[in-house]
C-alpha cells in the first residue's frame, strides 16, 4: 500500500515539473518577461507588477513613457502601447539558453535568423529589420558576451 501510494505522489509530482524550456523568459519578436509588443500599460503592469520609476522623455520619434524595473525597462512610444522591451536580466533566456551572459557565437547558432554586425568583441547580433511596425530583436554585445537583450518595434522604413 505504501509503494503504490508513493509510486502515485511521484508521477503526480511528475506531472509538477515544467518541461525543459519552460520558463524561457525571452521569446525572441515577441516578448520579454512575459511582455510583448504591443501590451497596454495595465497589460504590463498585470504581467510584471508596477515599475520602480516613470520616465517621461523625448526621442527622435517623439513622446515616450518609460516603466522602468530592476533590470528591465519598458517604452510606450506617444503614450501608446508597448513599443520596446529591453532586460539587462541574466537570468532571462530563450528556451535555449540565449540571453544576458550568453557569447556572440552562441546566438549566432541557436537563435533563428540572428545575424551579428560585430567590431572585435563589440557590436549587435538582430533578428529582424528596422522595418515600420514589424518587429526586431537586438542582443547587445560587449567584450563577447550579450550585455543586454531589446525587443522593439521597428520605426524604420515601411
């Protein structure tokens, strides 16, 4: 009786291990820490609870609204939706192992589609074009290693 209720606690317990992957916090053109593009403010809020600071300030593209957390920021381009998402979080990865920490041949070989500008140990490695209202991912990349992971949406040409 004891085995078959211990044999039953371990496969329910099983069945309470996330798969491999599971809390992937980056998904790359589409969010980070569980906010993607395009999420309301309360959307973000909902998602990642209330930021530290607001900043208000101005860019090449007019007003924005920055939530900033402990290692994250989130931009509201004209007081609209969200618009870029960037983490300087190591413990934030893609579902294989991509983020903060990470080496710039790592992302090369296990992001799909990245493709890295690099200057020595210096540089970017971007999925996605600076394209109007499409999507781009951009792993930071200093000393050879991702500094910080950004998920934007594109401002570029149409």
């Amino acid at each position: 009786m004891v085995r078959h209720l211990a044999a039953a606690c371990a496969a329910l317990g099983a069945g309470l291990v996330p798969a491999a992957g599971a809390h992937a916090e980056i998904v790359s053109q589409k969010s980070i820490a569980g906010v993607e593009l395009g999420a309301s403010q309360i959307e973000v809020r909902e998602a990642v609870g209330n930021p530290d600071r607001l900043v208000d300030g101005e860019n090449s593209a007019g007003p924005y609204t920055e939530f900033r957390y402990p290692k994250m920021s989130v931009f509201f381009q004209d007081d609209a939706d969200a618009s870029a998402v960037r983490t300087t979080d190591p413990k934030e990865k893609t579902a294989k192992g991509i983020g903060v920490g990470s080496s710039a041949s790592a992302v090369k070989k296990k992001v799909g589609g990245a493709r890295c500008k690099l200057r020595g140990r210096k540089g970017t490695c971007t999925v996605g074009r600076n394209r109007r209202g499409r999507p781009r991912t951009i792993f930071t990349v200093r000393r050879g290693k991702v500094t910080a992971v950004e998920l934007e949406q594109g401002l570029g040409k149409r």
